[in-house]
C-alpha cells in the first residue's frame, strides 16, 4: 500500500518534478517569475541568471515577448491551454522551443519550456535536402520511376524526358508509350533491361528521338526491386545526359588527335609514374600500343630522363618556372630517323587536384640538318675567303719574283755584249720563266680539279719503267741531296694513268728536296700489295712537327711562311690521288726525315 500512494507523498514530489519535468516557469499577473525549476541552458534562460523576482517577458527579445504577451492574456480570460513554438535569438545562434502555458489558479499561470532547438534544425536540413534535392533534379533533368512488370507501366515523378518537363503529380506512362521515342536499335536492350535482367542494380544507356531535337542521350539506372501485390516492381530514375555525351564524345575526339598526332606527347605524375603516352612517343620508346605504363616510370622507359634523380631535378626546374619550359632536346631516335626534338613542357591539374607533367615533343631533325647545312656553307664560305686571300697574297708574292728577274735581266740582257755574261742571265731567265710557269700550271691544275674536269686514262704501265724515267729527270748535282731510286729485279706492270703517278711523284721528290739537306738523301720506290700498289719518297730532311701533319695536305698551307713555293703542290697530289680512289699521308718526326706515301689500287678509274 505504502508503494501505491509514493507518488502523492509530498517529500517525493520534487525528485518525480525534476526527474520528468522540463523547465516550469510560475508567472505572476504581472509576468513576474515567482517560482521555476530550470533545466535549459542557453544565453538567456539558465539557473546562472536571476529568474525569479524578474519580469520574464522582458528578458525575453522583444519580437518573441510581444507573442508570448498575448498568450499570456488569452490563457488568463479563456484558461484555456496554449501549446505553440518560438524562436530564441541570441548573439551566438538562434534557439527553438516550445511554451506550453497553463492556467494554474486565478493569480497564476504555469509554463513549461521545451528546448526543441536541435530537433528543429534537424528538420530545417531535411526540408532544405529534400528541396535542394528537387531544385537538383529539376536542373539536372532527374526522373524518378517505379516499372510494374505485370502491367508493363512506369509511375514517374520528377523529370519526364518524354514530355520534357519537371511532374508536378506522378504521371503512369505505359512501355509501348515509351518505346514509340525510343531510338530503334535501343528498344531491345531497354526491354531486356526492364524485363530479362534479375539484378537488383544495373544501368542502361539509351538514346530518345523526339520531336524538334538533335538525339536525347538518358542513363537509366534501377536500383531497388520488391514484390508489391504479386507484383514484381523495379524502382529507378533516369537521367537526361546528352550534354556529358556532348562533352564526352569531343573529349574522346580531342583524345583521338592527342593519340594520333605526329608529335610524342606524354604525361606523368610528379614522381615520375607515367599516366599518359601517345602512339608517337610508344613507337619512339619501343611500347607497344596494348602495353600498360600505369606502373611504369618514365625514367625507366623513355629516354628523355636516365634515372629517378634527373626527373626529380627537372620537376624542380619546372616548378621554378612557374609550371613551364621549352627546351631542346638532342635525343635520337635511329628507328625514326630522327636526330633531335623540340620539347614544351608544362604542369596540369587533373580532375583530382593532382598536379600532371605534360610534355609535347616535335620532331626538329630536317631543321637541325638544315642549321648544320648552312653551318657547313658559312664555315665554307669562311674557309674560302681565307683562301682567296691567302691565293691573292701567296700568287702577289710568287708571281712578283719571277716576273720581277725575267724582266730585270731581259733588260740587262739586250745591254751586255759579253757571251758568258748573257749565257748566266738567260740561264736566270729560264730558271724564273719555269718557275712562273710551274705557278700557273700549279693554278691551273686546281682549278680544273674544283671544276671536276681532271682527266685520266689508265693503260697497261711498267712500274720499273717510271722510276726509271723519273730518274733521268733529276739531274745530280752537289747542291742537291742524293736521289736513290730502289728499282726492283722484278717486273711489274699495272694499270694506272701513267703521266698522273708521274705528276704526283715529282711534286713529292721537289717537296722533299727543299727540306732536305744537300748532303742528305731521298729514296723513292714502291711496294705491292693484294689489290693494290703503295709509292714512296723517303727523306731524312727536316721533318714536319706533330702538329702541323694534318694541315700540309691544305691549299697554300707551309709549315713555315717564309719558304718559297705557293703551298699547292701536296694539295694537288692529294686531289690527285682522291680521285684515282687512293690514299696520301705522311709519317714523319720533326728533325728525323718524313716519308710520303700513295696508295692506289691496281686499277684506277677512267674519267673526264
């Protein structure tokens, strides 16, 4: 009995109050708070604050106080109960709570607060999801539908694309209504999708026709399916997407030129994983087009970058400036015949936010050899001026010589009666007369071989017989080192141009004798080989220094300015032999003698 009547007990009122109470407010005629149990806490009504004894309407902001007031007044006259909700602005946020007032006796009334703040935010999101999810749908062109299968009709709501507007009421559209705008090689697959295929989630790509358009592109996708009614139903929504068609379709024509294009165009992640390589830069690198390089590095497959730590460095460099560099690039490709490229490289975002190195290079080879050509034709050109000049300086100098003494003595000449004096003098004259003309047949002779209009005429030639010859055209004489012809027993005969392998010989033997001494000696002979014959003229002269070999084959070239001659004599031999498809060079130390050797074949060409 006594556990019936706890809860009339007047020392357990308070604890059942508090325990299952909100805040109570009692309120006075003149909205003084006299008594409260306060539970909230919030900015203006907490137990911190001094309640009771205070105006309670005038704690409150004034737009909620002037509401409350006037249903304090009509719970007061009617006594009846007033149950509405209210807000609470304060500097931080605002409050929600419902005020539930009674009329507690003639001279009060008791008020119950709720704080109904996070259940009226949690609304307000629902509200505005729900509102934003249709304000999406509406834009979007979303539809949502239900397909009963026994009755083969949907139930739409949202976006109809065959009406082509947002159902302000769910509209029943039945299959055959549907399929009549479908494209024709569609209606198939929406039929198999609608009707054949079991799976609860699936979706389906179709195209619409309808009327006054260009073909409507729509994504259907189910995602639910129960029995409803012995009723299979199969829930959805569609999609109108023909912009992202649109935007797809010219992604994958951009695509299509970047895959095809006549340039290497690759792309890769900043740690140098490769995201992206076009068949132009696949054929350079060796890849395949079915290879996958998601996993692949560019250091380890394209030959731009060697190692990890060059791609970090460029990276860097291509930060440095702002996300962009052109350079060239001098890698070759052998297969592809190309010798050089012309390279932009620069860094994208992707979808992702991630940064994306991309790099276009473009085949620069014909321009490289074309720069190389006109290199080639300026040093030429360069190469020939100093030439000119130095012929212009060499013949002013040579020319002068002769000329000056053939005139010089003719003069004296024609005025001394003495013989032995006029013999010496025209002696003089057809030394100097020899000389001039050796120049201009020296001149002579490489002009033609620049015009390409040297002849030779190889016959049957005894070797013996030409050394022999060579030695009755070279008179002893003291001034002169000893000429020692090494004449084998043998006979030999090959087929060369006979006055040509003379030329060549005497201009070898006169070069050796003005550096060698007089009482030195210069040996000339031959030596056979398979397929060819190898001529020499050996001296023990002064020799020619290590650095000055290469050069003495030059036009005008001496290896000391000061000696006579116009510096064509070896230039001529070696044109000479060039052309026969032979070779010239020279083995020598300085002060110990050279040795000039000619190789030619056995059979020298015919030309004109």
């Amino acid at each position: 009995m006594m556990e019936q009547s706890i809860l009339h007990q007047s020392q357990y009122l308070e604890k059942i109050l508090d325990l299952t109470s909100d805040t109570l407010f009692l309120i006075d005629q003149d909205n003084r708070c006299v008594d409260a149990i306060v539970k909230t806490d919030n900015p203006i009504i907490n137990s911190r604050n001094q309640l009771i004894g205070s105006n309670f309407l005038a704690l409150l902001p004034k737009s909620t106080s002037q509401l409350l007031d006037l249903e304090f007044k009509k719970c007061r006259e009617t006594g009846e109960t007033s149950n509405l909700n209210y807000d609470l602005p304060t500097s931080d946020q605002t409050y929600y709570f419902k005020f539930i007032i009674h009329k507690f006796d003639e001279a009060h009334l008791l008020c119950q607060y709720r704080d109904i703040t996070q259940r009226s935010n949690m609304k307000y999101r629902l509200k505005s999801a729900l509102q934003a999810q249709l304000e999406v749908g509406k834009v979007a062109m979303i539809g949502h539908w239900s397909f009963y299968l026994k009755q083969q009709e949907f139930l739409q709501t949202g976006y109809s694309n065959l009406l082509r507007t947002n159902l302000l009421e769910p509209k029943i559209t039945s299959i055959t209504e549907l399929l009549h705008s479908v494209h024709p090689d569609d209606r198939k697959k929406m039929c198999d999708f609608l009707n054949k295929d079991l799976s609860e989630y699936s979706t389906l790509e179709y195209r619409m026709i309808l009327p006054d358009l260009p073909i409507t592109y729509i994504r259907a996708t189910k995602y639910a399916r129960h029995l409803e009614n012995d009723d299979w139903v199969i829930n959805g929504f569609s999609q109108n997407v023909s912009d992202f068609m649109k935007n797809r379709n010219e992604l994958e024509m951009v695509l299509a030129v970047v895959n095809n294009a006549p340039y290497s165009i690759f792309a890769c992640h900043l740690d140098g994983q490769l995201a992206f390589a076009n068949k132009a830069c696949r054929q350079q690198n060796c890849l395949t087009e079915e290879a996958e390089i998601r996993e692949v590095m560019v250091y380890e497959r394209l030959k731009n970058f060697s190692s990890a730590l060059e791609w970090g460095e460029f990276v860097q460099k291509l930060q440095q400036a702002s996300g962009y560099l052109q350079y060239r690039c001098d890698i070759s490709y052998p297969e592809m015949d190309i010798i050089g490229s012309e390279c932009s490289s620069l860094i994208i975002k992707n979808g992702n936010g991630e940064d994306i190195v991309w790099t276009i290079q473009r085949d620069i080879s014909d321009q490289i050899r074309y720069e190389e050509q006109l290199l080639r034709s300026k040093e030429s050109a360069e190469e020939s001026e100093k030439l000119k000049s130095a012929f212009i300086s060499n013949m002013n100098h040579e020319i002068r010589t002769p000329l000056s003494a053939i005139i010089g003595f003719g003069n004296i000449i024609a005025e001394t009666a003495d013989p032995e004096l006029r013999k010496e003098y025209g002696q003089i004259l057809t030394t100097n007369s020899s000389q001039l003309l050796r120049l201009v047949s020296d001149v002579l002779e490489m002009s033609h071989m620049d015009a390409g209009k040297v002849r030779f005429e190889s016959a049957p030639v005894s070797l013996t017989g030409i050394l022999n010859e060579l030695s009755l055209s070279f008179v002893p004489s003291d001034d002169l080192p000893n000429l020692f012809f090494d004449i084998p027993q043998k006979e030999v005969v090959a087929h060369l141009d006979r006055g040509r392998v003379m030329q060549i010989m005497v201009n070898l033997i006169n070069n050796s004798m003005k550096f060698t001494p007089s009482k030195g000696s210069i040996h000339v002979g031959y030596l056979l080989h398979d397929d060819a014959i190898e001529f020499y003229v050996k001296d023990n002269g002064i020799g020619i220094a290590k650095d000055k070999q290469e050069f003495i084959f030059n036009r005008f070239f001496k290896v000391n300015e000061s000696d006579k001659g116009t510096g064509l004599g070896l230039s001529i031999c070696k044109g000479i032999v060039e052309q026969m498809n032979g070779q010239i060079w020279v083995e020598s130390e300085e002060g110990r003698g050279a040795t000039f050797r000619i190789k030619l074949p056995i059979h020298t060409p015919t030309s004109s």
